[in-house]
C-alpha cells in the first residue's frame, strides 16, 4: 500500500506540474480546462496518497505487533461433566 500511495504522489505533483504549465495537457478531454480544476484534482489527489500512506504505516505495525506476539496459547482440556439419567421412581402402594 505504500509504494502504490508514492506512486501515486509523483503522478500528482507530475499533474500539477504540467497542469499548471498547460492546462491543456493533463486535461486533454476538456475544452477549456482552468488552473484551479488541476489545482482542486491535485489536491484531492494528494489527500488520497496521503490517506494511503497512513493506512500502508498503520498495517505495517499491526503486522510486525502480530508477528511479536508469541502464540503460546495453550489449550487446556478438562472433562466435561456428563448428566446422568435419574432412575425412575418405584410406585408408591399407598397410592392405589
């Protein structure tokens, strides 16, 4: 994720560059492209990389704090009680 957001970095200031140069160029599907377009693409451009970059610093240290944890986890196995079935009651004589 990092490379990508540096990747796309240089092609915004790359953007911007020319943009301001010739509005023309970078914008070459427009008719009548202005500065503050390629001034407000690049900036959104920018807040993206930047996003990215951010994102790609914080995976990165939740992966190595994963891979320092050590997995000693032990499992411990204790016996489950079973319910054993209640006899079935004699009958009472008096009843009857």
């Amino acid at each position: 994720m990092i490379p990508g957001a540096i990747n796309l970095l240089v092609i915004t200031v790359l953007i911007f560059l020319l943009g301001m140069f010739k509005p023309k160029w970078p914008l070459f599907f427009m008719e009548n492209p202005s500065r503050f377009l390629i001034l407000a693409i690049t900036t959104v451009l920018f807040m993206i990389s930047a996003t990215l970059y951010g994102e790609g610093l914080r995976r990165e240290k939740l992966e190595k704090a994963a891979l320092q944890q050590p997995a000693t986890e032990t499992v411990v196995h204790e016996p489950v009680p079973v319910p054993v079935p209640e006899a079935p009651k004699p009958a009472n004589p008096a009843a009857k």
